[in-house]
C-alpha cells in the first residue's frame, strides 16, 4: 500500500500528491493502470536540504493532469526508465543540471553539457564565479575546460 | 574619383576593389536564436538587402563574405561559430547582432552563454538591440559597406 505524505490543489487545479521515493514506482504503476500514459516533464527543486523532484503526469484519454513530488537527502531518486520510456532524457537532463542520480537508469549521462564539465549548474551552491569554457576536439567532440585558450 | 572631360573615370585599384567588395556582401545562412527572425526580415520584400548588393544568403560558408552572428551564442556553440568564421574566404565580415551578441545581454549572469561573440572571432558592427529591428540592421549592413568603403559616417 502507497503512503500518500500529502495531497493538495495547486494553483492551476491540478491535484499535487506527495509521496516518499520507495512508494514512488510503486504509485507510479498504479496510475498509469489508472490511465496516466504519458509522462510530460520531470523538473528538479534545489531546496538546499533536500532536493525535489516533481512528475507531470497526463491522461491522454479523459484530459486530465496529475503532479506527484517526491523529495530526497542523499540525491538518489528511483528511475522510472521501465514505466515511461519518456523518463530516459528528461531524467538525463536531471541529472545534467540539477544533479540528480536515478537509480536504474540505463544510460545515465548528461544531456546538454559535456562530459568533463565540472559541477551541476542549476543547484544553488554552483559556483558561478569559476567560468568554463567549451572547445572542440579534432573529432568534433565537446569538452570543458577552466582554461580558455585556443579559439576564445 | 576624377570624371574625365571625355567620359573616362579615373580611380585607385584599391577603391574600385573596394567598391565592389562592400556591394557584394554576401551574408551566410547561419541563425541562432530570436534575432535570426529578424535577419530574415531583411531580406524579405520589404527592406530587401538586395538593394545593397547583398543578393542572396548563401547557404555554404566558402561562398560568403558576411556572417551575421543573430542571436545569443552559448558556449556550446562558440567552437561552431568559430569553425564556420574559419571557413570562410577572405575578406570576410562579421555584424553582430542584438545584446546577447555584444555582452551577454539577459544572459549575462548565466554560465551558459558566450559574453560577446568579440571573445570567440572579430567583429566589424555592432547592432544593439533585444532584438534590434530590421531596419537597425539594415543600416548596421550599410555602416559596413561604408567602413569598406573607409569613408567617415556623419
């Protein structure tokens, strides 16, 4: 059995269930046996302490929307990479500027910066006085560097 | 220039190159962000750069001698930007387009964004703007033909 922590409107009407992340894929499957078939976004909330992450999820056929939030102290969030196959790149982006970690995800890489870059730029204690610069190599691949260089 | 009683013009080689030159510019095809809908904008019926000589967009880098750089450059894109300036023929010419171009402009506290495309290749115009209207850069175009041209604005 799912333990609902909180369950309110939002703003926009939808209705917002807060759940613990071990009754995340859990509350996951039952609504999309539910109906919810598609998975719109998946955002992160740097709070400091902890870090939110919140699910849109949609019913295509009756038209309605449904947000779940789950919170986590140690940056590890289950993958929901089994359920929707939509989860793939939106938790890569997670994981490339929020920090994230999905557990079981199968190609847990950045999605928009390179590989080398250094620190997860949307968390609060980025440090943004340290600038990065981004170079080519000769194959054509991205890669980060403290140093400008050739080129800037 | 001497107008000859007889009909001939006399001039310098140099000016006649370079008269030609800032009445062929050619710009590339090549946008990037918002700014790039207004580029587009002037080559339409309505302000037409062909007026000026700067016919077509060309859609290949070798075959063009302006680079309008319109919209914010990140730095994921400055290496591209580079590449593509390096593989154009000289003489070559650059116009920046907009605030984002010159400085950064609302990206300017961000860590994504170039703060002026003048860090990654030079710049001979700068058209501020968010985004600057079609008109500004028409006459940012007309600013470059005449600084080829090396004659004084105002």
């Amino acid at each position: 059995m799912v333990e609902v922590i909180e369950e309110s409107i939002g703003k926009d009407g939808r209705k917002v269930i807060k759940v613990a992340k071990e009754y995340l894929i859990a509350i996951m499957k039952d609504l999309k046996s539910q109906g919810y078939d598609h998975l719109s976004l998946i955002t992160g909330i740097d709070r400091k302490d902890k870090l939110e992450v919140v699910y849109h999820l949609h019913n295509m056929k009756e038209d309605k929307y449904l947000v779940i939030k789950t919170e986590t102290l140690d940056e590890r969030v289950p993958s929901l990479t089994s359920l929707y196959s939509s989860a793939n790149w939106d938790e890569r982006e997670q994981y490339d500027l929020m920090g994230i970690v999905f557990e079981g995800h199968p190609n847990l890489k950045r999605l928009f910066l390179p590989e080398s870059w250094v620190g997860h730029p949307l968390r609060k204690n980025y440090d943004l006085s340290k600038v990065q610069y981004i170079n080519m190599d000769e194959n054509g691949d991205d890669y980060a560097t403290f140093d400008p260089g050739d080129g800037w | 220039m001497k107008t000859g009683e007889t009909g001939i013009l006399t001039t310098t080689l140099e000016k006649a190159l370079e008269w030609g030159r800032s009445n062929s510019l050619w710009p590339l095809t090549f946008g990037l962000a918002c700014c790039a809908i207004e580029m587009m904008a002037i080559q339409a019926s309505d302000l037409d750069i062909s007026r000026f000589g700067s016919e077509i967009f060309r859609n290949s880098p070798r075959q063009s001698d302006l680079m309008i750089v319109s919209g914010t450059v990140t730095k994921k894109m400055a290496p591209r930007v580079r590449r593509l300036y390096d593989e154009m023929p000289y003489p070559k010419y650059v116009i920046a387009q907009g605030v984002c171009v010159i400085q950064g402009g609302p990206y300017n506290q961000g860590y994504s964004v170039v703060l002026g495309v003048d860090k990654v290749i030079p710049v001979d115009v700068y058209v501020p703007g968010c985004p600057p209207t079609p008109e500004a850069l028409t006459y940012g175009l007309i600013l470059l033909q005449k600084k080829i041209r090396h004659e004084t604005d105002r």
